[in-house]
C-alpha cells in the first residue's frame, strides 16, 4: 500500500501551485525593481525586509496552527499570499514595497511551517524522510517550472500581469486547498474520525478521515519550546545551514564563477536549474534510504559531500564540471533539507509538530537573513575563494555536530529509523 494517501496527493498538488506562483514572482521580482529605478542596494535591502517577515512570523504562526488548526492557517495565509504577489507591482514607492515584501515573507514562511505541519501529521515514522522529499519535489517543481511560465508570460504580457498570474496560481491553490483536504477540528484537537489523542505516545497520522490533531492538545504535558530545540537540534542547525548556503550562493556564486573563472555572464544563468534538477532526482533516493538506514546518518554524509561540492568550485575550470558540482550540491544539500524534516517528526510528539516545525522554519528563515550580508562582507574584503572556503568550514562545522549528537536520531540507538521519540528531556541546567 502506498504510504501517500489521497489528502496527502491533494496537499502535494497545492503545493506545486504554490510554487508556481513563487517561481514567476522570484524570477521577475529583481528585474521589475531595476526597471521601475531602484539601485541594486536599493534591491538588496528590500530582500531584508522579506526576510524579516521569515523570521518574525515562524514562531507565531505555530501558535495560530494550535488554536485554528492546520487547513484553516494554511488557506488563510496562502490567500494572503497571493494578495502579496498580485499586488507588488502596483506598489508605488519604496516604503509601500518593503512593507509588502515584509508580509510576502510573514505570509511565505506561515504556508511553509502550516503546510510541512500538515504533512508531518500525515506521514507515519516509517516512511517519513520519503514522504517529505515527495513534499520537497512538487514544491521544488513549481519553483523550476515558474520561471519558464515567466519568461513566456513576459514575451506577450508586461510583467505586472506576470505578477497577477502568479497571484492567481496561489488564489487556486488556496481554493483547491480549501475544497480538499480535509476540516480540523480546532476545539478537540483532531479531525473527524480520528483517535489520535492520547497523551503518552506518538499517534499515527494517517488514520481516519481527517489526519491527527492539527489544533490543540490534551493534557497539561506539553514539554517547553527549550526543550523541543534541544531535541530538535541537530535538525534546526542543518536548516539554518542550508538557508545561509542556499541563500548566498544564488548570489554570489555566479559573480565569483564570472570574475574568477572566466565564465560567461550568459553561462551562469542556468546554475540554479541544475542546483534544483540535483535535488529534483536524487532527493527521494536518498529519503527512503533514510527511512531504513536512519535519518541523521544520512544527513551527515549528504553534507559532507556537499560541502566538498562547494569547495570543488575553488579548485574546478572546467565549466563543465563546475555545472557537475552544481547538481552534486543540489543533490546532496537541497535532499539533506527534507531529511533533517523528518526527523524533527520522528523525535516529536504529533501535539508538538506546530511548535517544533516553527522553531526548525526559524533557523532555517534566520540562515537566510543572515547569510548573505556576511558572506557579501566575506567576498568582498577576502574574495570568492575565501567565500567558499567559509561555506565549507560551516558545513564542516554542522558534520561534527551531527558526530557530537548523533544520538539525537533513535536509529542510533538501535531503535530504527522509525521508532518513537524518547521521552521529553531538556537540556542539562535548564
């Protein structure tokens, strides 16, 4: 039987239109600033605010997930979202642009923590790492094919109505969301048809009509957000990582492939394809791989061979290879993020997954803030080598955590990858 059911399908769709719209709206957002006049800090600086917006909101949002539920926290800010995108080339000043690039950001980072809520209460421990690298390739999908739709789009309509399309994509996505999954029951905690309350161990998602409970918690055992960190650690450093990596490379990297390397300008346009197509093609391998052989052992090797992907780049001429190490990166770093998902699953309680996976969207939206000024600051005083070098050392860095805590992730206790989480214990002195 396979592990995906029919409201995980329906969840997995939304999603990919979701991406769509986020696709045409990244592929355009920086080129209709520079059109309509804005200086290139100018553009940089109003990334900020969006990413202000990730930070700010991915603890809140956990909360509204508990009092409202999953499905109606999910279609309320994906509707806003799609307000966001549909409105942003209509905005006329700096001021009015940078506070709706805050709230596309609150609004982006309250779909992500509500959707991967959904998705973690769906899944069950065995096959979790599979389900949410299924969950990262419909995702990824819409952000590949996004851009193509823009370039279409922009070659018979002007780029406002780019933006409106994509508000459009997200304005269905939220109907289609809203129509077919399933209600949560905010009041109890659960779906109708589910069981999945109890108070002393981890309940299967995937029973009954409904899912597990989404919104609300029995009992009074509800372990504290230090503690939830502290068992989800290893899992939210590997996500503030991949922010900070991912982040600055779409910047940086093309720039030091063309004044270092000689590559043309024209060349490294199709870099971040080939990040996605790594991540697109090997991700779900090496997610049900995780399943079976444990999710944090997986996580290191995948960033041990990203970060010698990213060093590669000091070291390569050949363009060709130089887009061989793209795709090795995608493939290893970009499938690690889904993985280092599940297993903040596998070792939280289902009543926690809101709180847990708004603490994980936190490191992940604060590695994306504070990733590309540092390694701006990095490669313009020291020079690309020196940015990568950096880059290396982080995920060196992350790969001796993982060594360090690598009893973090119940298969290393023998347990299996898909046993239940441990009981709740926090962190020595706290």
């Amino acid at each position: 039987m396979s592990p995906v059911d029919p409201h995980l399908s329906r969840l997995f769709r939304g999603t990919h239109l979701f991406g769509l719209a986020c696709g045409i709206s990244i592929a355009l957002t920086s080129l209709h600033l520079d059109a309509q006049g804005y200086s290139k800090q100018d553009i940089g600086t109003l990334a900020i605010f969006f990413a202000s917006g990730l930070v700010l909101f991915a603890i809140p949002i956990g909360f509204f997930i508990r009092k409202f539920g999953g499905k109606r926290t999910l279609t309320t800010v994906m509707l806003g979202y799609a307000a966001c995108v549909a409105a942003f080339p209509f905005m006329p000043s700096y001021g009015s642009i940078a506070g709706l690039r805050f709230f596309d950001g609150l609004f982006s980072v309250g779909v992500w923590v509500s959707s991967e809520t959904i998705l973690l209460h769906r899944t069950d421990k065995e096959h979790k790492a599979h389900l949410t690298s299924l969950y990262a390739i419909w995702l990824s999908s819409g952000y590949v094919i996004g851009p193509i739709l823009a370039m279409g789009i922009t070659k018979i309509l002007p780029v406002p109505a780019a933006f409106v399309i994509a508000g459009v994509f997200a304005l269905v996505s939220t109907i289609y969301l809203a129509l077919r999954l399933p209600a949560d029951d905010a009041k109890h905690g659960e779906a109708p048809g589910d069981d999945a309350t109890t108070t002393d161990g981890p309940a299967l998602a995937r029973t009954g009509e409904g899912g597990a409970a989404l919104a609300g918690v029995a009992g009074d055992d509800r372990p504290s957000s230090l503690t939830i960190l502290w068992r989800i650690k290893t899992s939210c450093f590997g996500a503030y990582a991949y922010g900070y990596f991912q982040a600055s490379l779409v910047l940086f990297l093309p720039l030091f492939l063309i004044e270092s390397k000689g590559i043309p300008r024209g060349d490294t346009i199709i870099l971040p394809g080939l990040f996605c197509l790594g991540m697109l093609v090997f991700s779900n391998v090496f997610g049900r791989i995780a399943d079976r052989v444990g999710h944090l052992r997986v996580v290191r090797i995948l960033s041990f061979g990203g970060m010698c992907c990213a060093l590669g780049f000091v070291f390569l001429d050949s363009y060709w290879l130089m887009c061989a190490a793209v795709i090795g990166a995608g493939a290893t770093l970009a499938s690690m993020s889904p993985i280092a998902l599940a297993l903040t699953g596998v070792v939280t309680h289902p009543r926690d997954y809101s709180r847990a996976n708004s603490i994980y969207n936190v490191f992940y939206a604060g590695g994306m803030l504070m990733g590309p000024p540092i390694v701006g600051m990095i490669f313009k005083r020291y020079g690309g080598e020196m940015m990568l070098y950096h880059l290396g050392a982080m995920w060196a860095v992350f790969v001796a955590f993982t060594m360090v805590f690598y009893r973090d992730d119940p298969a290393s206790r023998g347990q299996g990858p898909a046993a239940v989480a441990p009981p709740t214990e926090a962190p020595a002195g706290s």
